[in-house]
C-alpha cells in the first residue's frame, strides 16, 4: 500500500492508493449464485421471523393492531424491495445499501448507511439465537449460553468453508423451513376462528381502546417493530451481487421472488396462530407455531412435534444467512477503507474470514443477554434508519443521474421508493415508543461509529475500492459535461 494521500473533490475525506496485491487478498468468489439461489437467500434472511419474535407484536397491540402494522410494514418492504431492485443492478457491488448511499449522498451517506445495517445485521442473529434456545426448550429442555455459543461455532464456521457450499447447504435449510410453514398451515386452517383473534383484554385507558385494539391506535405504533421481524433483512439480497452470475438480472429478480413468498408467509402465520390459539396465548409464547399447533392437536401431536423439530431449520436459515450478509457489509467498508481493512482480508476460498469471526463474537456476547424483543428493537432501530438512507437515494439518483444505466427500472419510480421513505420512517420513531432503552443503546453504537470515521477513517479512504472508483467516474464524467 502507498502512503500517498489524495484529497477527494469536497475536501471531507482523503484517499491512500494501494497496491494490486491490496485488492487481489480481498476478493469474494464471482459466479457462486443465480437468482433462484437469491431468492433462496432472501427468504432464508427473514424466515425465522414466521417462527418467532412477530407474535411479541399481538401482546403489545392485540390482532388489530398487528394487523394494521403487518399491512403497513408489508407496504413499506414491497416498495423498498422494488427501489433496490433498481439500485442493485445499477450498482453491483458488496456493499449493498452502502454503495447506494455512497454513489448518492458521498462517503458520509454512505459510511452513516453501512452503520445502519452493520447494527441491524450484528443484532439480528443474536436475537434469532436466543429464540433458538427457545424452540430446543420447548423440544428438549435445552437453552442459553451454551446454545447460543453452538449457533455461532457451527455456523459462522460453515461459512468459512466457502460461500458456493455455504449457500448451497442454505438452500437445503430454507427447503426445510418452507415445509414446516406448509404443515402448519394445513394443520391450522380447519381450526381458524376468527374469536380466538380478539380475545386480548381490552386496555380501557388507551385511546381508541377495542376488541379489535385492545391496547388503542398506540398498539399500533408498539407493534410495527415485530411487523418488520416479519420482513426484516430481506434488503441484504444485494451483498450477494459481486457473487451473483448475472447481477443486472438475477438481483432484481431474485430479491423481487423473495418478498412475494414473504408476504404470503406473513399472512399465514398472523392470521392462522392467533386464529386457532387465541391472540392472548400467542402474545408470549416463546414458539408460537408449535404452541398453536398443541393448542388444537395437544402437547405431543405428530403436527407440533414436526414443526418444532422442522421448524428450527427456519430460525438456522436466518441465522446462517445473516452471518453471510453481515460478513459482506463489513466486508466492503473495511476494503474501503471505511472500517479496519484487516477484516476484509479474504482466505484460500474467498472468504472474509476476519469480516465473518469479529462480529459473531459480539453478537455472542450480546444474545447472553437473553432479551429477544430488545435485541429485535435494535435490529429495527439500525433497519429502519437504512431504509430511509436506501430510498432517499433511488430517489436522489433518479433525479441527479437519470442517464445511468438500470438494467431494472423501479415501478411508480420515485413515488414508489417516496411511500418506502415515508413508513421507514415512522417506524424508525416507533422504536423510541417501544424501547427507548434499545433507541439509546442503538444510538450510542452509533456515535461511537460516527466518532472513528470523523476523526479517523474518513481520511483513510482506499480510492481504488469498488464504490470509490464508481464515485470517481462519476465525477469525472460530470466534469466531461
């Protein structure tokens, strides 16, 4: 690496020119996925969100109110997705929502939106480990620290075997999954009741307090957070573009596939669990589609013991798939320069070993905690923030740079991603309804962030990274006219 420094056009960041041997041991396996493969991963990311976490959702604002955050939420994904859709193959990079805000609003936008998603992708695991040691509770009496450690051994360390095998091996994961959401589904459609969904006490000191929203239109607020764990993660498709075969076609095709098998998802478990056991039973249950499934079948049903034993699968899939996408986000900024450039150092299989190990050790430490739902509320905290981020960038790119070329264009253009802007927003606010204490935690991480990068990466910038280089022609062809 040389120690020459450059200074960028605006003056706030500065450039150091590396070797070709810099970026030759920081190169991720090219062709690994087609776009069925990514819309693999794109489930796989969420999935775990049908077997737990989204019902916390029913205890805070009944089967109204998640219901109306459900719709919401759902909205505010399908316009998101479509928006980055566009801009993954546009800008196929590692970096994913990144690179988007990087091209859009500068190192700043883009160093403030990789923040966002590095917290929301540290967090989430650990959430999804702690509902783990929830199911092999319910399964074997089994739970906590030593649980949560084989999560991350055994995974993080799959994916040190390379990312073709890892995502291959995903596949198979998220096969499993689908088959326990299609089980109990057919399990619990004979027992529907449309009863059981309003059988939340109704709280007569809330505002517009119903049977419909027992907590008032303030459930509505309390539940978007465990709306979103419904959809939550889905945006980190595009990390996968620089593996991607064909990343102008397969990235919006596969992200697109993924969040309509979402929200068929989402439907089935919100309106068939509290259906056939009761919203107050579901509020709480620490596996809400095996307690369902007991509910009409009893404690040691074929159907229940199935889904319980299946249906782990579906919390593994998230986990194993967001250890791959939080790996490629760090990835990218450190090969930037943004974070320590050590840990996009890459192995003999190409893999950010270093980008895949630091961060599990954190969210291991972190899920010892135990507290599943403010674990979800930072993940939203850091989601939310780079969805505004995302959008506010298709939006910018729209209008600044109507001339580069999208192989995909977003439908509705920017009234499309302007609707995701809007509700990403205020389901942002809604984590400070919810948790103030996981807000100020969350808020916390990132000034400590926002501190390392002003006062010392910012001026460490590696100028021949990807979405640097993508910066400099773009500059440089504004310049041309």
């Amino acid at each position: 690496m040389s120690n020459v420094d450059t200074s960028s056009a605006n003056g706030t960041v500065g450039y150091q020119s590396v070797d070709a041997d810099y970026l030759e041991r920081r190169q991720l396996k090219q062709g690994a996925a087609g776009w069925f493969l990514l819309a693999s991963l794109g489930v796989s990311f969420v999935i775990s969100g049908d077997f737990a976490g989204w019902n916390l959702g029913l205890a805070v604002g009944g089967f109204g109110g998640m219901l109306i955050a459900t719709l919401l939420m759902g909205t505010m994904y399908t316009a998101m997705v479509l928006s980055i859709a566009e801009l993954s193959s546009s800008l196929p990079t590692a970096g994913g929502g990144y690179s988007f805000a990087r091209r859009a609003m500068g190192p700043w936008g883009g160093y403030i939106t990789g923040t966002a998603i590095l917290l929301e992708y540290a967090i989430a695991p650990a959430a999804i480990a702690i509902f783990i040691g929830g199911y092999l509770s319910e399964l074997m009496g089994i739970d906590g620290p030593l649980v949560y450690a084989g999560c991350y051994l055994l995974f993080v360390g799959l994916h040190l075997w390379g990312a073709g095998e890892a995502l291959k091996i995903l596949l198979v994961i998220t096969a499993l999954a689908v088959l326990a959401i299609v089980v109990f589904t057919l399990g619990m459609l004979p027992h529907f009741s449309t009863a059981n969904l309003f059988d939340v006490a109704v709280n007569e000191t809330r505002l517009g307090a119903s049977s419909f929203l027992p907590q008032g239109v303030m459930g509505i607020w309390a539940a978007l957070p465990f709306a979103i764990w419904l959809f939550l993660a889905v945006e980190g498709v595009p990390l996968a573009a620089e593996e991607a075969r064909d990343p102008g076609r397969d990235m919006p095709r596969g992200i697109i596939c993924a969040m309509a098998v979402l929200l068929v998802f989402a439907a089935s478990v919100l309106l068939l669990a509290p259906g056939g056991a009761g919203a107050a039973a579901m509020g709480e249950h620490p596996a809400p589609l095996v307690g369902a499934l007991q509910s009409v079948y009893g404690e040691s049903s074929l159907a229940a013991g199935f889904v319980n034993v299946v249906g782990l699968a579906g919390l593994i899939a998230s986990f194993f798939s967001i250890v791959f996408a939080y790996s490629r986000q760090v990835f990218a900024l450190s090969r930037a320069g943004y974070l320590p450039r050590a840990l996009s150092i890459t192995n003999g299989r190409r893999v950010p070993f270093l980008a895949l190990i630091v961060p599990g050790v954190i969210g291991f430490l972190l899920s010892l905690s135990g507290a599943g739902d403010l674990m979800i509320t930072m993940a939203v905290f850091g989601a939310t923030l780079s969805y505004m981020m995302m959008t506010l960038s298709h939006l910018l790119l729209r209008r600044r740079e109507p001339s580069l070329a999208r192989p995909y264009r977003t439908p509705g253009g920017a009234l499309t991603s302007g609707v995701a802007f809007g509700l990403a927003a205020i389901a942002f606010l809604s984590t400070f309804v919810v948790s103030l204490q996981a807000a100020l935690w969350s808020a916390v991480f990132f000034a400590v962030a926002l501190a390392y990068f002003g006062l010392y990466s910012r001026r460490r910038l590696v100028a021949q990274a990807p979405e640097e280089e993508f910066d400099a022609i773009a500059r440089a062809e504004k310049e041309l006219g």
